[in-house]
C-alpha cells in the first residue's frame, strides 16, 4: 500500500506543481508561419522568377518555415500598376516590379529612367548598389515599398512593325510606353506619339495596328513572342532601368531585426543569381529572334538620338537634388 503525504508534503506538492503549470503558461508559444503573397509580371523561368523563387526558398530555408512565401508569375495578381497599389495596402507582400512605373510616385527614380544615361550594364549596376540606390530606397520606403535588392532588366531598344534607322523614322510612329510622364516625353521627343498600355496588351494591340511598336529587352521582346508581329529591332539602347526586389512596408514593420537581416541578404544573394541569368538568358533570346527572321537594325552612333533628350532632363532632371544625382552617376569611372 502506496503511503499517503503528509499534510505539509501535500502542500508542498501542490505549491510545485502550480508553480510549474504557471511557468508553462508563460512560456511563449512558437511563432505562428506566415503565408507571404508574392507578384511577378514574368513567367517562373524568366530570370526574374529565377531570382524570387531563390529568394523565397532562401528565407523559407532560413527562417525554417516561419515564413512561407509563394510567388505568382505572369501577372497573376494583376498588371503592374495594379500591383504596385495592392503593394502599398499590404494585400501583396512581396514583389519584383520596374522602377519606371514609380516615376510619378518616387522622384529619383526618374534619374535611373532618364535615357542615354549608363554607359553600360556595369556602369548602372555600380550606381545602383551605391549611393543613388539608396536615394532611391528612401523615396520608396516613404510610399509603403521597402527596397531590399535590385535587379537588371537589361538595355531597352524599339522594336517596330516596320524598319527604324533614325529618330525620323519614328515620326508619327504609335510606340507603346509603359506608364510614366517621363516615357511619354521621351517618346514625344524622337518624334514618335506614346501610347500606354498595359504590357499584357501589347501583343495583341501589335497584331491589330493599334500600335506600330514598343521599346523593351532581348528576353521581353523573345519570350511575349512580340518578334512575331514586329519585326524588326533597332538597337536604340536608350535606356538600361534597373529593378526592385521589394517587400510591402506593412509586412516589413511587423518584422524582427532578425528576420530583416534575413530577407535582406537572401535578397541580396537572389540578385546576383537573377543577374547571372539575366546576362545569359539576353543572349540566347536575340539568337532565337534573329533565327526566327528578325531583322536587327544596329544603332552603332546614338549621339543624333541622345541629343534630342535634352527637353526631357531639363524637366525631369532640373530639381537640384536629382540633378546632382545625374552629376555623380556621370562622374562614376
């Protein structure tokens, strides 16, 4: 027969046990996971969706599932302008967008949209790791969109339903333009008459005449099979815009230093891969348009073309803050 306690032992267990019962319910419970909605107006094996589903495998890796994200290709969640609002009201977490769109809502990023600004790929990648990134990540922090790495998107040329060798070949020409004042200028500056239309559209606005052509990268212009309908690329160069790998602001205030640290390196690290592949994917897309029949028109002396923006960075470029910005991305080595 099992001997009962004694009244004070009785009371001694009690008082452990309760003890114990309430150390527990201090305890804290583990970190609910969190389901993060991701937007990509590309396709998952563009090198942009290359890059996010790094990115997304990295955090999920290194958060271990606390924070689960899933990206959406091709538009899924909508056109860019749509995502960018549903970005800043936080139904969309995370997203890789063009800076360009921003231009009415960011100041400094109409610099990284001015055209015939970089030299080459190497000369944009320096400006945007640096200094003007960080002008650029704070004007977007104050609408809602925190910045964590950058993206190439390579040199943009026009591509037309008919050859285009000078600025006067564009004339009258309906080029479309994504949405931003300053490519509307732009465009209005070679002579040719914008016309904004979502990216989805331009494919079908090409085959019907809406448009006579559009102005993009070797990989967009290949993998829309914007080739089909126009024929023929001129390789203007006349812009390089760099891209943003974002989170919403409203996600990013919720976050721990931890978790920050984080989603920026895997960001960080996302980007190298995506500019790998970027840098691969543009070669194999111009020697599959141009085996598809294009004719490429080679743009071999752009001074006749950049001299025509002048009007376009007297008004984008005239505040003194963006202007000195302009200064020291032209004074990079």
């Amino acid at each position: 027969m099992t001997p009962v306690p004694s009244r004070p032992r009785r009371a001694l267990f009690a008082a452990v046990a309760a003890a114990a019962l309430g150390f527990i319910g201090l305890a804290p419970a583990p970190a609910a996971a969190q389901e993060w909605r991701g937007w990509n107006i590309h396709a998952a094996d563009y090198p942009n969706g290359i890059g996010m589903d790094a990115f997304a495998r990295m955090v999920g890796e290194r958060t271990n599932n606390r924070i689960r994200m899933r990206t959406f290709h091709s538009a899924q969640l909508g056109q860019q302008d749509e995502a960018i609002q549903q970005m800043r009201l936080g139904t969309i977490d995370f997203a890789n967008f063009n800076l360009s769109p921003f231009n009415n809502l960011a100041p400094s990023t109409n610099v990284v949209t001015l055209p015939f600004l970089f030299r080459n790929v190497a000369h944009m990648q320096a400006a945007i790791d640096g200094p003007t990134g960080e002008a650029i990540a704070q004007d977007l922090e104050r609408i809602g969109i925190i910045s964590l790495a950058w993206y190439d998107a390579g040199a943009r040329s026009i591509y037309t339903t008919r050859a285009v060798r000078t600025p006067a070949d564009l004339r009258g020409m309906k080029i479309r333009v994504q949405t931003s004042d300053l490519w509307i200028d732009l465009m209005r500056a070679l002579g040719a008459n914008p016309t904004p239309l979502p990216f989805g559209e331009v494919f079908t606005s090409l085959q019907s005449g809406v448009i006579d052509g559009a102005e993009n990268n070797w990989p967009s212009y290949e993998s829309t099979r914007h080739f089909e309908v126009a024929r023929f690329y001129s390789t203007t160069e006349h812009s390089n815009v760099p891209e943003v790998l974002a989170v919403s602001a409203q996600r990013w205030n919720r976050l721990n230093a931890a978790d920050r640290a984080i989603l920026r390196d895997a960001a960080r690290e996302s980007a190298a891969i995506q500019r790998r592949s970027w840098a691969e994917r543009e070669t194999v897309s111009r020697q599959r348009v141009v085996a598809a029949g294009v004719t490429v028109v080679e743009i071999t002396d752009r001074a006749p073309w950049a001299a025509l923006m002048e009007p376009v960075y007297a008004k984008y470029a005239s505040d003194a803050r963006l202007a000195e910005m302009v200064r020291q991305i032209r004074a990079m080595p």
